[in-house]
C-alpha cells in the first residue's frame, strides 16, 4: 500500500501507517456489483429504454464491473426484453436481476438468462410488518422456498432483506437463520440500508456481527441519504463485506445510491486496495449515463465533475504555475489522467492573479504581458466585469479586455 504513486495519486501518508490498518480485513478481492439499471432507475423522473439498458451494460462492462444488475423483469415486457438482450450480449459481467419472494419470478428470472438472482424481502420488524402486514413465519416461509427454487434452477442467489440496517440485530439473525434452517440457500446476503441510516462505525459492527452469526459472505448495499454511503461501503468492506452495490452517478432513490466512482477511488488511492476497474473508463461511463438519464452531473461532483481540474483564484494557480513541470501532483490528489479528465483549465476572474493571466495567455496562444503595470490594470478590468457578471470570465470576454490594454 502506497501513499504516492508517481504520476497516479499522492494523498496522505498516515492512511498507510500500520496504527491505522492494522485491524483492516478487506477481502481478498472486492467485487462491484451496479445497480444503475434497476435502483438507478428508480430515481423518480429516470426511465431507461431497453436501448438504454443495452448501451449502459456494454459500458459497465468496458469498465470492469464484475457484477450487473440489469432489472426487474416483472416490471414490464419491454424491462424483461432488456435483460434478455443483455444476457445475449456475451458480456464478462455476471448479470443478476431483481426479483421477489415469488416463485413465478424465478421461472422468468432464469427464462431471461441471467446468472443469479436478488431476491428481496423486508429485513426489519418494521418493514415486515408495516409495509407488508406479514409475520416474521411467513417471511421465512416465502424467503426459503424463493432461494431455494432459485438454486434448483441454477440461479446464483443474492438475499437482499430490505431495511436490515434498522432491524434489531437479533430479528435479522433470526429471519436469515430460519430461511438457512428451512431449505432455504443463500450464495450470499446484501446488507442493506435502504434509507442510508448507517454511520460508519455501525455499518462495520454489523457487517463483523452479520459474518460471525450467520456464516454467510455478505455484500454492501447503502443509500445517500447523510451523504456518507462511501464512508459506510468502505467500512463494511474493511469490515469484510467482499462486494459493493453503486450506481453511476450515484443516482437512486431520495438521495442516491453509493457512487461508483468515488467509491473505487477512494479504494484504490486512500486505501490501497485495487478493484479491477477500469478507472480511466469512469469519465465515460458518467457521460453515457448522465445523457441517457437526463441527469446532469455536477460540475464539481467528486470524480466526474467537468469543472474539478483547475483554478480562479490567484495563489493556487501560481502553485501550479510553478509546480506543474516538477510534479503535477504537487496540486492535485490524483492524476487528472488516471479518469480520463483533461488537463486543468485556467479560468480568470474576481479571484485571479498574474499567474492567470500568463497561463489564459498561453492557452489563447497570445503573447505574454511583460509590463506589469499594464498586467494589473488588465486585471482591475477583469475582476470588474467577473462582478457584475457573478462568474468566471467566458475566453471571448477575456480576449476583448485583453485587446482593448494591450
């Protein structure tokens, strides 16, 4: 585990002391399950044609994701022919799709083609008996009778129990072993916080906790809702989850879901544990699927942000005036390379400085200001026009201030 890597990242070296990951138990390999084509899509105002899907899948695939969950075939026909078109693609990815307690969507399940299955029922008391008005009897009933099927068929098979992470510790054990003791049969079991109520230190006792009891490898499955579903991924991780459920972009219900990219850098770069993603394909799979949700990424979003690398303010871009030749990561966390971002932009504004003004020159092919004086009355002119406009200069604003001292 390094601290700095030439020309990839340079983050802190006391992520790597050995107070601090000593008592880390990361598997072996972590695996990324996406869930952008079924828990994505459920972000209100989303809908993905079977087109979409498609063009999605192969994307993912592209980029390295082991696992893809491609829908829930019950929801429509056109949702079912999607997975079935997926199937056929031949992809390295394993395709699971998202299916009930239901022996009848096992049958379709496995009529689509995919590998495995998610089967979900409500993990908390509340859920259980508030949404569906069952007792916890006939939830293990349903449950060990679905993954049962499910294996009969040959479906590799996910127990997704809804809501566990509010779900008193003893109800959830309880409701797993009694599907195990039953006939039921689990590959493995997601915990899943579905309103992103976990901390990080909570996600980690009850990922040891979940392990310890019941016997059972067990996936990450977190919401948005506090902002901290990559603190908890990675801490039921380090805890010895061995996969995580994202979605691109984070998008998802209320808040999202975790976001694959942060997520996997975040892996590699301040942990050191390598996913296998292609982190240079994260830029385009964001694109893609920005486009085909209609939901624009952020400027500033961690990773995929348009407008991450680069600077307005004066002084820091005079650090990287100076420091760009030496080592670009002198001013940067990773190599803006390493997710196929481009190069740092230089913008001029209320906050710039001469540093600006030679690197937006040297950009714009224009001749450098060796008179000082003229430099500041350019950007007196600058940071006038950035006010009354409340942004950063457009380059054919900068070029008629430009021309009109120089």
């Amino acid at each position: 585990m390094e601290f700095k890597q030439e020309g990839k990242w340079w983050v802190s070296p006391t992520n790597f002391f050995e107070e601090v990951t000593k008592n880390f138990h990361f598997p072996d390999k972590i695996e990324i399950l996406d869930t952008t084509l079924r828990d994505g899509e459920q972000e209100p105002g989303i809908i993905f044609t079977k087109e979409d899907k498609v063009a999605i899948a192969k994307k993912l695939d592209e980029a390295g994701v082991h696992r893809i969950e491609a829908g829930c075939p019950m929801t429509s026909d056109e949702d079912a022919d999607a997975i079935r078109a997926i199937c056929a693609l031949g992809l390295k990815a394993d395709i699971y799709c998202f299916v009930r307690g239901v022996l009848s969507d096992m049958d379709l399940a496995k009529d689509c083609g995919v590998d495995g299955v998610i089967i979900e029922v409500p993990g908390s008391e509340q859920m259980l008996q508030g949404g569906m008005r069952w007792g916890l009897p006939k939830a293990i009933d349903a449950a060990a009778a679905a993954t049962k099927y499910a294996h009969e068929l040959g479906l590799k098979v996910i127990f997704f129990p809804s809501d566990a992470s509010r779900s008193n510790m003893e109800f959830l054990t309880t409701l797993l072993k009694g599907v195990l003791e039953n006939g039921g049969h689990m590959d493995s079991v997601a915990l899943v916080d579905t309103f992103g109520t976990f901390s990080p230190e909570g996600a980690a006792y009850m990922t040891r906790a979940l392990i310890e009891e019941v016997g059972v490898p067990v996936e990450a499955h977190f919401h948005e809702d506090f902002g901290l579903s990559v603190a908890t991924t990675i801490a039921a991780l380090e805890a010895g989850a061995f996969c995580a459920h994202v979605t691109v972009n984070g998008i998802g219900e209320r808040a999202g879901s975790c976001p694959l990219e942060p997520l996997v850098m975040s892996l590699q770069c301040l942990y050191g544990q390598d996913t296998g993603i292609k982190y240079e394909k994260l830029l385009e799979l964001s694109q893609e699927v920005a486009v085909r949700s209609g939901k624009p990424v952020p400027p500033t979003r961690a990773i995929t942000g348009n407008r991450l690398f680069g600077w307005e303010t004066g002084l820091p871009t005079g650090y990287w005036q100076k420091s760009r030749d030496i080592n670009p990561l002198i001013m940067m966390p990773y190599h803006y390379s390493m997710t196929g971002q481009p190069a740092p932009h230089i913008y001029i504004g209320k906050k710039s400085g001469a540093a600006n003004v030679a690197l937006v020159n040297e950009r714009l092919g224009l001749p450098p200001i060796e008179d000082k004086e003229v430099v500041k009355a350019l950007l007196k002119k600058v940071k006038a026009l950035s006010i009354e406009v409340k942004r950063d200069l457009t380059d054919e604003e900068y070029l008629n201030l430009y021309h009109e001292m120089v």
